[in-house]
C-alpha cells in the first residue's frame, strides 16, 4: 500500500512547507560583488569569468 496523505493539506502548511525548502535552496548562493549576479560561495562568478 503507498504512502496516501490521509487529509489534503491546508494552504498554510503548504506554503509553509514551500518557505522551508526554497530557503534551503538559496544557502550557499550570494550576490557577487563585482556583477550583481547570483553566485555560489567559494566558488568563481561564472559572470565575470566569462570575460
Ligand atoms: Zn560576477
């Protein structure tokens, strides 16, 4: 038998669930200092480095 949730989800806890995990997703990402674009820590802008 699979895992069936037994009630429908609120939206609350929906959207609650979603807040969590794009916070997740967003660690270890910042905006580089020289572009502005979105780069991962520790690691080369992509954006600059192209040049
Ligand atoms: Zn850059």
């Amino acid at each position: 038998m699979p895992a069936v949730p037994k009630k429908r989800a609120s939206h609350a806890r929906t959207a609650r669930r979603n807040k969590a995990n794009s916070r997740v997703e967003l660690t270890g990402v910042t905006v580089c200092q020289k572009c502005g674009h979105l780069k991962r820590n520790h690691a080369k802008c992509i954006h600059c480095n192209a040049k």
